[in-house]
C-alpha cells in the first residue's frame, strides 16, 4: 500500500502447513520444502532466506527461556516473491506451531508480533496486510496497520477467481522505491490517480458486501489501468490482462506489488475452462483459488 490508499485483500486457499515433531539428536532443526533448504538452530548462520525464520526462534526463546529439541518442517504450496503473501504466510504458521509444540498458547496477537518481525526482514516496511490476511482468513478492508476491518464480502460459486503467474519474481521494496520516485516528479498528478484508488476501494467494499461481482470486475480493470500509470506493468501482465478480457473474463489486473508476479481474473464459472486454455500460451501457471477462506488454524496429532 503506497501514500494510504486503502486496500481490500482476501485470504485464497494455498497454505503454508508447518510441522513439528521430536528430534532425536537434541537439536533444533529447521527444514523447508519448498526452497530446500534448512539449519540446525544455535549453529551457523542460516542462508539469506531463512533469516526470519531464525528471527522467529530467537523472539521465542527470548520470551519464553531455552528451547526444547525439536524438528521443524514447513511445506509451502504458495509461490514465493509473486505477491501472494507466502512469507506472512510462513512465519505466521512456523510460530504458531513452535509456540504450540512448546506448549504456549499461539494468541493471535502474539503471531502478528512475530510474523511482523520476520516480514521487516523481508520487507524492510511491511504494510502488515499479509500478516492480517493469513492470520485472521477472510475479507478484509484495510486502512493502515492499526485499523484492519472485516469485510463481510458474499462470494459466489457462480464465479471462478485464477490467480497467474508470469514467471517473473520480483523486489517489493524496489518497486515500491520506483513508484515513490514517479510520484516525486508528478506529485500533484499522482495524488489525482491515488484519490482514484481510494474512491475505487470505496466502491468495491459495497458491490462485495452486496456481491454485485461484475460490477468488481470492472472496478479491477479501472484499477489495472492506474497501476499501469504509475508505473508497475510489463508486457508480460499485460498479455495476460489483454487476453484474458478478450476471452471473455469479467475483471484482471495486477495484484501485489506488479513488475511481474501474478495477475488476478474474475470470470463466470462457466467462461474459466476458455480462459484458462487461452491463457496456456502465456503462463504455465495458472490456479483457480477460493477467497475468503479462514485463517489460521492449529492442531495437535497423537
């Protein structure tokens, strides 16, 4: 989020699964799945990656005193660096089940302290919209990080949501710098397309809670074109957002900080089967996702 403007973000079910069991060598051991990569904690100094992870286990042991051995996996199915908040994703169910597994009890108020330590490791600034989102699961419409409202948003299966990707990963906090930079030199300009934003959030809070989703799917292409304005689009969303209207989708645009990552589409149920083979051509990722899922969830096996 760049200059207040508020957002509306919803939670889509790709998880991040982290599990903790036993770990026989009295160590504590850290592995992930989808980077394969991992450490053995109190040891040396982990890879660039999984620094918040470290992070994560130091703010624990601090609060709570040493820690027992343990073996910690975490199993992402969330692409990384595309914009589909997979590192709120992951700190937030690593600490859940550390502090589960040690016998604490994982308030949320505590993971979003620890999540958000480990995102400023990431982000350096997180707006603390990924962390609300995968905490709390849902709608939501955001304001700042001290005023997260729920939105009670009415989805329809009648609609099909596909998140796809471009391929290209890329630096929040570099795109982030870009825009800032744009907004140095045009600042009476940019402030126009950022009240735009605003009133476009406005809007789409209310057709969302009355579930008007063909009226979003215009708002999401007014939207698409702001974002291309200030400067975050590249050839490869814009085939993508081109093509997918052209096939009949009811909205697309860029979601997270653009410069590559993902696009979002809305369309009928019945329109996704042409879009997504229409799309093939453009990326090979592409995954049809339901919003407004619960957050996070813990549980204990025997």
């Amino acid at each position: 989020m760049v200059k207040g403007v508020p957002a509306i973000a919803s939670s889509v079910d790709l998880y991040a699964r982290t599990y903790v069991e036993p770990c026989k060598d009295n160590k504590i051991r850290f592995w992930s799945k989808s980077l394969e990569k991992g450490f053995v904690y109190g040891e040396k100094e982990p890879d660039e990656e999984l620094i918040p992870f470290k992070r994560i286990l130091d703010l624990i042991s601090n609060k709570y005193g040493d820690l027992p051995s343990m073996r910690i996996t975490i199993d992402s199915e969330i692409p990384i660096s595309y914009g589909l908040g997979s590192s709120a994703a992951s700190s937030i169910s690593f600490a859940a089940a550390v502090l589960k597994y040690i016998g604490e009890e994982p308030t949320k108020t505590l993971i979003k302290e620890l999540s958000m330590e480990a995102e400023k490791i990431v982000h350096g600034r997180p707006s603390g919209i990924d962390t609300a989102v995968s905490l709390h699961g849902g709608f939501i419409y955001y304001l700042g990080p001290h005023d997260i409202r729920p939105l009670n948003a009415r989805w329809s299966d009648e609609y099909a949501l596909l998140v796809i990707g471009t391929g290209i990963t890329r630096n929040t906090g570099l795109v982030v710098r870009k825009v800032l930079k744009r907004y140095e030199r045009f600042p009476t300009i940019m402030n126009k397309i950022y009240d735009v934003a605003k009133d476009i959030s406005v809007n789409a809070k209310s057709l969302m809670t009355s579930g008007e989703w063909d009226k979003i799917g215009e708002l999401m292409i007014i939207n698409h074109g702001l974002l291309v304005s200030i400067g975050v689009a590249i050839p490869e969303t814009e085939r993508i957002i081109h093509n997918s209207l052209r096939l009949g989708a009811l909205g697309a645009k860029i979601s997270g900080a653009g410069m590559g990552g993902i696009v979002i589409v809305l369309s009928r149920k019945k329109d996704k089967d042409i879009i997504v083979d229409g799309l093939m051509s453009f990326s090979n990722e592409i995954i049809e996702v339901k919003p407004g899922v619960p957050g996070l969830e813990c549980s204990v096996e025997e």
